[in-house]
C-alpha cells in the first residue's frame, strides 16, 4: 500500500474549492471587521493561509482555476467592501473605485505572498503528480514480459 503525501491529498472540483474561498475570505474579513473596524493584518494572514489551503485543496484537472483565484478572490472582497462601506478598506470620504484601490494597494502584501505561496504549492503539486505518473509508467513497461509483441488493433473495412 502506498502512503499519500501532502501534495497528493487534493480531490476538490475546482467550482467547490472557489466557492468555499469565497465564503472563508468573507469569513475572514468578517471577523476582522467586528474585532477591529478595518481589515487589518489579521485578515492578511487569514488570507494567505487560505490561499495556501484552497492550492493543496483542488484536484489537478483544475490547478488553473485555483491558480487564477487568489487575485480575483481579493478584487472580488474589496468592490462588495468598497461598495458597502468604503471607510472600512479606505478614507471616509473615497468613493467605492478609490476604496479598492486603496485596499489592493494596502493588502498588497498578503495578495502577493498568498498568491506566490499558491503558485508555489500548484507547481510542487504538478511536479510530484507528474513524477509519480512516470514511475507508475515505468513500472507497467517492466512488467511486460520479455518478447510479447505489442498489442494491435485491426479494423475492417
């Protein structure tokens, strides 16, 4: 029996691991904002661990999907943000386009290591699947026997 590792564990379609990032982000800044009245550092780290998760989450046929997400996910949170109450990510007085580009500038951070860290995890994930689909190639070939010819397929007509 083979042991799984950690880069194998994903199984997740990629519409559940989007939908389940969305609600931990609103999840994140929620809890943010009632500790604190802005989003602080608190959701930058929330934010990165979530990107890191939903990358070690999703199944390989939809790494593209979750290595899209993590600057979507983030424009996303901050137009419903800056669109409800724009004070929270900007100054008082900023309309709701200045308040996202205000929060993007000041999440900066979190945006680009959670999204470096889930590209990261995608590629170290793909490198493993793909190293593992060779070794269990390698092993098929083996185990032909010696002289059997290789199999044919005729068709008529």
């Amino acid at each position: 029996m083979s042991q799984r590792t950690l880069w194998e564990e994903g199984h997740e379609p990629g519409r559940q691991v989007v939908v389940l990032g969305v609600a931990l982000a609103l999840t994140v800044a929620a809890v943010d904002l009632l500790a604190f009245g802005r989003l602080t550092v608190l959701f930058d780290i929330g934010f990165v661990l979530l990107c890191l998760a939903l990358a070690l989450l999703v199944r390989p046929s939809d790494f593209f999907t979750v290595g899209v997400l993590p600057p979507l996910l983030m424009v996303g949170l901050f137009v419903l943000i800056g669109v409800a109450r724009p004070d929270v990510i900007a100054d008082a007085g900023d309309g709701a386009v200045q308040a996202v580009v205000s929060g993007l500038s000041h999440h900066a951070g979190a945006l680009i290591v959670g999204y470096l860290l889930s590209l990261g995890v995608l590629a170290l994930r793909q490198r493993v699947l793909s190293r593992q689909r060779g070794s269990q190639g390698g092993r098929q070939a083996a185990s032909n026997r010696s002289g059997s010819p290789a199999p044919t397929r005729t068709t008529s007509g």
